[in-house]
C-alpha cells in the first residue's frame, strides 16, 4: 500500500509519535510523516525514555492497515531495514548493521532506535500503526553517559545529510514494505549483528545467555542454549558479550 507522503516539520515536539497520534485520530491519511529536530519527552521500547537532542531526526510515519492486525516485529523488521538502506543511500561510506528486533548500529555503537505502535479498531482490526524512529545525525550532542555507547552519521562518516531527505528516503522505503513486511526478512538477517555470538538475553524478569541464531519467518530471534533452539517474541538482547 502506497501514499503519497505528507509531512509536518516542526521544531520541537514532546514526542513525534504522540502529536501523530493525536493527527491520526483526527483522520490524518496513510502515509503521514511528522518530522522534529528535537522531542522532550522522546520514548522508546518497554516505555523508556529516548534522548531526544537537537542534533537529530526524529520522525514517525503513519500506516492505515486495509485489512488484520498487522505483526509489530514484522513492521519493526521492515523499519529498520528501511532505515539502514537509506541511511546508506543518504551517505554511502556507512555500513549500518542491526541489532534485534529495533536498533541500528554502526562499528558496535547505536545510532538509531525505532518503535512501533497501533491503535485496534472497534471491529478488532488496526486502526492505524505509527512507526516512530530516532537518528543521531550530529556528534558531540548526545548526554556523556551514551558516548561510548552511541555514534552518530557525522562522526561515523564525517557527513551530516539533510534531515528532511533522510526522513523522506526511510519513510518511502518503509511504505514500499508496508504492504508485505515479510520482505525485508532476507535484507535484515544480512545485516544482523549478533548472528554466531553468544549474547545475554532478557525476557521480562528472566536473563541467562545463549548463542544467536537468526531471525525466523516472522521476525522472532532464534537463539540456542544448552543445544536446545528456542524463539523470542519479545525481550532484549545485549550486545555487549563476547564472541
């Protein structure tokens, strides 16, 4: 499902994600794109705060399902690929990895954060999805807690591309997939980080460590521990293990 994108620029949002929501209730059209140079109170995956600097592209884009309840992780899959590629697109010395389900990484430091929510229909079906997604454009604008834990396009590559180009490139990538999400499965395991590495999963309460497998047909991590294969639907894993 295609659209034609309309997108909002503001300067400063509390979120991007929220004020869509508000234009989605509102009736704003499939394909929406809401754009800001800054959110105060940015949120990520488990209801996190997401450090939301100037310096960066924080957008979200708005998708209107035809039919079902669409899978999260298979649109969180599809997001981050859009992402990636674009971002390569937009600057093309980077090579952006990815660490499942929902984070972009360069050279083992994060760049980017995605997260995805829907609205359910009172006939049980999607209403509408939003996609939001953080980029570190700028160095030397991120907290010095998430210094060595995060880079950014400019001090990964030395270019600083247009805010307003880059979002538009990730938002059409994303809705060439929205339709299908299923295919970004094959370009998003290429660019798994994880894949042969032992890594430390969390799964609410519960952690222990296992050896990263893959990704499954709906976007599940395969990990395998004491021989035994098991999927994750949900949870976290940490990067920060040996290989």
């Amino acid at each position: 499902m295609r659209a034609a994108l309309n997108r909002i620029c503001l300067d400063e949002v509390d979120s991007t994600s929220r004020y869509l929501r508000e234009q989605a209730e509102g009736g704003a059209e499939h394909g929406t794109l809401v754009v800001a140079a800054r959110q105060t109170a940015g949120r990520g995956r488990l209801d996190r705060r997401f450090e939301s600097p100037p310096g960066g592209l924080y957008l979200s884009l708005l998708l209107r399902p035809t039919s079902g309840v669409p899978d999260l992780t298979l649109l969180t899959v599809s997001a981050a690929l859009a992402a990636a590629e674009a971002i390569e697109e937009t600057v093309p010395s980077l090579r952006v990895g990815i660490k499942w389900v929902n984070d972009l990484y360069i050279d083992g430091r994060k760049l980017a954060g995605i997260l995805c929510e829907s609205a359910l229909s009172p006939e049980g079906g999607a209403e509408y999805v939003i996609v939001g997604i953080g980029v570190n454009l700028r160095r030397g604008v991120l907290p010095k807690e998430l210094e060595e834990i995060a880079t950014s396009i400019e001090e990964a590559s030395g270019a600083l591309p247009d805010p307003l180009l880059l979002a538009d490139a990730i938002a059409e990538r994303m809705l060439s997939l929205a339709h299908d999400p299923a295919l970004a499965l094959d370009g998003y395991r290429r660019r798994m980080i994880l894949v042969g590495r032992r890594a430390r999963v969390s799964e609410g309460e519960r952690s222990y460590t296992a050896r990263v497998i893959g990704v499954d047909g709906m976007g599940g991590l395969i990990v395998s521990r004491f021989g035994r294969r098991r999927v994750l639907r949900f949870g976290e894993v940490s990067l920060r293990c040996r290989k």
